[in-house]
C-alpha cells in the first residue's frame, strides 16, 4: 500500500501564491515575472493573497484571475 506524503502547509500557500501569479498573467497576456513585480511592489502577496489565502483557494482559476486583476488595478490607482 501506498502511503500518502503530507505537504506543510506554508508549501500549499506558497504553490497557490505561484498559482495566482501565473493565472493573473496567463488572464492579462503578460508574463509571470511582469505580474510578480507588480505584486511584489504594492505588496500584494503579503497584504493580500496570503492573509486571504482561505477565501481565495475556493475560487475557480477565472474567478481568482479576476479578483487579482481587479485587486491589481485599485491598489495601483491609489499610488
């Protein structure tokens, strides 16, 4: 029998931050690395994906693209 590896945690959280950046970029036609130095600068990976983290992984990949994109484009108004 085969037996089943459990993943920390803190490895799931970081693989769906990977997820989001790359579904953001993947929604808007940019690359991956366009999408994470627009995130890392507003700081919307400690401020808002990871805090959030529970609601978020709930939602389908076009949902999530699109909650990113909208958070994306406020947070980049206010600057």
């Amino acid at each position: 029998m085969e037996q089943l590896r459990k993943i920390p945690k803190n490895q799931v959280i970081m693989s769906f931050v990977a997820t989001s950046i790359e579904t953001t970029a993947r929604y808007l036609g940019v690359s991956y690395s366009d999408v994470f130095h627009r995130m890392e600068r507003l700081g919307m990976i400690d401020d808002y994906i990871l805090p959030n983290y529970e609601p978020l992984h709930s939602e389908s990949r076009d949902v999530l693209a699109q909650r990113m994109v909208e958070c994306l484009n406020n947070w980049e108004a206010k600057l």
